[in-house]
C-alpha cells in the first residue's frame, strides 16, 4: 500500500510527526508525499522521511495530487492507495493493511468489493452495519482516511477541477451509481476535522440558520453542534464549497439532497464575510457553477 500525503504550506514538524507514527505502526507500507508549491520554506525534514516526494510546479489541488498518487502507487505494484491530509492526527491502533486485509476476507465470504475503504468513521455517512463483520457500508466518506483499489482510481480518477472541496463526496457518489458503496471501519484510527477550528455563528444570517438548523435536527440529542461552523482563514475555502456544490447538483453529480448544502452554504459565507462582500462571491459562485468553466476560475483564484 502507497500512503499518499497531500501538503501546502504545512507546519512541516506536524507532517514529520505524521509520517514518523505511521513508520511505528505499519513498517511496510510506502509514504509518498506530493507538494502543491508550497512557498513558506522548504520542506527538508519532510522530503527525508518520506519514501517518494513530488514537488508540484505550481498549487494544482487535491485532485490532481491524488491522481498522480495512484498513478506512482501503480508504477510501485501497490493495490491500494490511501490518502491522509497535512493535519490529520494518526491514533494509536493505526492499521490500514489490517483494515484491507479483513476486507478482502469479507469480499471472500460473498461481501461487496473492497474497492472504497475508510478509516475515518467520524466523518462517514454511514448507511448500515455489516453482520459478522467490522465494517459499515456509507454513503460517503471524506478524504483523508480514504482508500482506494489502486485499478478502481485508475480508471475513475478525481474531478480535478473542483481544486479541493467535494472532491471525495463526488466521487463516493458516482461509485454509488457504479453499485459500490463505501466500507467504513467500525474502529476509529484517525483524528480528522474539517476546518481549522469550530466557531460560533454571531451575525443575523447565522443565528437563522442555527435557529432552522435545530427546528429541523430537534430530536437530535447533540444539538450544539449546529451552533456551530468549521471555521477556515482563507475565505476562498467558502466559496469553492458553494461554487462546487451548484456545479455538482446542478449536473447530477453529487446527492440530490445537496440542494440543502446549497442554502447552508451561502447563510455560512454571509457569516463569514458580511452581506455586501458575500454577495459578490455568492453571484460569482452561481456563475462559475452554473456555467461549470471552473478550470478558468481556478486559474484565477490560484494563479
């Protein structure tokens, strides 16, 4: 298995970190880690502890790092891919090569294919139990702890031109319609939130959502976390959010439901940025999204 890290701009001793524990837990899986330029200082330390490092000659996103990764997993033999991002925490029982291997043995035992695996069981929309087993199928997974059938992600690669966000609910998604369902581990092995921290809404957009939020989730008995959002300090991490959810649904490509993340998402960027600055990257959204050339507002963004 190639162990894929995507990297931009990290706290580079947190990575070493990273790669370090995985060394202490799984001995023979490979670590590869693949650098979306990264401008702040050079990742020495980095470089050294990882088997493979691939620097990018500009910021090309996640997607475009993952379908090289599968590619360089290809090239080495690997028949699975796994991907972790740059602030993910590596707990104590980290142990995918035990997670495919117990679902191999599934598959052997007439249960679905092990093409999409999880060991981020926090972050999973999971559907129901497996009997028998350690496993639930989802309805998606995110992407750090995700791993992929090496053959699978070669001939489904990610949609490279959603840049970062709903990239992994994509592509769960469209192995749904393909028939394959996710397989999450029932035992959590890492520590993954999204957002760099949880803030509360304050202004009057939020506290009307917070106020819808909980009318709809009333029985849910943790209702404060709907008080709450994923807070990022780059803004442009909300938009993309928006802009890529309008391109999704608006193709068929993601959950019909996601009409909902939709609404949510532009009550977050009034949030965020204020009503007169959010309405200039609420129009922009719908326009890229709706015209789906997000390849050019990329290059914008990003270049």
């Amino acid at each position: 298995m190639l162990i894929t890290i995507v990297t931009y701009n990290p706290e580079e001793d947190f990575v070493a970190g990273i790669i370090k524990k995985i060394r202490e837990k799984e001995e023979r899986v490979k670590i590869l880690v693949v650098d979306n330029h990264s401008t702040r200082k050079p990742l020495n330390k980095v470089q050294f502890l990882s088997d493979y490092f691939i620097p990018f000659d500009k910021n090309y996103g996640l997607g475009k790092a993952y379908n090289k990764a599968t590619e360089v997993a290809k090239e080495l033999g690997e028949d699975y891919v796994m991907f972790l991002d740059q602030d993910t925490t590596i707990l104590d029982n980290f142990a995918p090569s035990k997670v495919i291997r117990e679902a191999k043995e599934l598959k052997d035992r007439g249960g679905p294919l092990p093409i999409i695996l999880s060991v981020n069981i926090d972050n999973a929309l999971i559907d129901k139990e497996i009997p028998n087993s350690n496993f639930y199928t989802a309805r998606g997974v995110v992407n750090s702890g995700m791993i992929l059938n090496v053959d699978y992600a070669l001939r489904q690669p990610f949609l490279e031109s959603l840049f970062l966000d709903r990239l992994d609910f994509e592509y769960t998604y469209r192995a749904e319609k393909f028939g394959y369902l996710p397989l999450v581990y029932r035992e959590r092995m890492i520590l993954h939130k999204p957002g760099e921290k949880s803030k509360y809404y304050s202004r009057l957009c939020g506290k009307l959502l917070v106020a819808l939020m909980l009318m709809l989730h009333r029985n849910d008995k943790d209702r404060e976390k709907y008080k709450q959002y994923g807070y990022y300090s780059n803004f442009l991490r909300y938009y993309l959010i928006l802009r890529n959810d309008i391109y999704l649904w608006f193709r068929g490509k993601i959950y019909p439901s996601f009409w909902k993340m939709i609404i949510e998402d532009i009550f977050i960027m009034c949030e965020v940025l204020g009503y007169r600055k959010s309405a200039k990257w609420i129009f922009r959204a719908i326009k890229y999204g709706l015209l789906g050339d997000l390849e050019k507002d990329n290059q914008k963004l990003f270049n």
